[in-house]
C-alpha cells in the first residue's frame, strides 16, 4: 500500500492536451478584449484544434460537430450565436407523455439552452449575442447540451419510442481488445477492494 494506483494510458490517446492551458488563457483574453467573435473561435479551438479544421466552412462562421447521439450546429452571426442540436423524433402516440419529460427537463435541469418543439422532432436549442458569450457560459451550454442529450435520448427512446434524428457512427474494437479491457478492469476493481480492506482495518475514513 506504499505505492500508488495503477495508471493505464488512454485508450484513444492523449488527445487535445498539448498546450491547454494557454490555448484557454487565449480564449479568456479574447473576451477581455471584446474581440467575441474571435473567442467564440478561441473557445472551439481549445476544445479541440481539430473542430475548426474538420467541422467548419470556408468562412468560418458554420460548424457542425458530431458528439455521440447528436450533431451541435453552429453558426456565428455578425451579432450572435446561435446553436442548434437535433435531438429526438417523437411518435404520434406518444406525444403528450413525451413533453411533459420534457417541461420538466426545460423547468429544472437546463438552465442555458432549452429542448424546443418543431414538426415532431425536438432541438436542443440557444441564440445569444457576442457579447455574452463569455467561455466558461460557452463551456457550460456545451457541456449542458452533451450531457443530457447523451443521458435523455436513450430513456426517451426506451419509455416513448422516440427515434433519433442522427445516428452517432460507432467504432466496435476487436475482441482482443475489449478482453484486455475487461482484464484491465477487474485488475482496477481488485486494487480498490484491497485499499478498501487496508483503509478498514487501519480504521481510516
């Protein structure tokens, strides 16, 4: 118990964190000095150089980026932002219990973008001016449009049949790979059941 955990490197890599922290000092000063187009761009390219590279038009000003179960469509304006993620299509018969999820979800748990109703299909949704996209509220409507359109969209379609709008395009790893997973797995939960054990009988919290 002298040593320290297990550390398995990334299974994808490290990806993205070279020059990090500076890349989100750039985006901070950009803001600071009111250049809030340019931080919207600061910002996408401290998430990850790629972003620009891979998912943006000739002028810069449209991005579309593929994360799991959906797409987030940007597009800059001379004086906004303006997000849209499509989300979920609702069937016919159930609609009514559908939406009320959804109330409830706009009402206590998103509290940047909203999920809106259009032609039966729901969109995450957000339009906000220049000057207010500040990066830590660009952060957190980003990270509040992921993650629950990554939790909700499998309960919705599980309890409603709803159908998603864009098919996130998955990779399977081969079988070997996923038993050195799995091996590496157990070998992590036999670690922690040893310290739990250790922690207990020294009668540390």
């Amino acid at each position: 118990m002298n040593n320290s955990y297990l550390y398995e490197k990334p299974i994808g890599g490290l990806i993205g964190l070279t020059d990090f922290t500076n890349r989100w000092q750039v985006t901070i000063d950009s803001f600071n000095d009111k250049k809030f187009r340019q931080t919207v761009i600061n910002f996408l390219n401290y998430l990850n150089p790629e972003v620009i590279k891979k998912y943006g038009n000739k002028t810069g000003d449209q991005f579309s980026i593929p994360h799991g179960s959906i797409v987030l469509n940007l597009k800059i304006s001379e004086d906004s932002l303006y997000i849209d993620a499509p989300f979920l299509s609702i069937p016919e018969s159930k609609v009514n219990p559908l939406l009320r999820q959804v109330s409830e979800i706009n009402f206590s748990i998103l509290f940047l973008t909203q999920i809106v109703l259009e032609e039966s299909k729901l969109f995450f949704r957000i339009k906000i001016p220049l000057e207010l996209c500040e990066p830590y509220k660009l952060y957190n409507i980003f990270y509040e449009i992921c993650i629950n359109a990554d939790f909700y969209d499998d309960i919705f379609i599980e309890k409603f049949q709803a159908q998603r709008i864009y098919e996130p395009k998955c990779t399977k790893y081969s079988e070997k790979d996923l038993q050195k997973f799995f091996d590496m797995f157990k070998e992590h939960v036999t670690e922690a059941l040893d310290y739990l054990a250790y922690f207990e009988n020294k009668r540390w919290f």
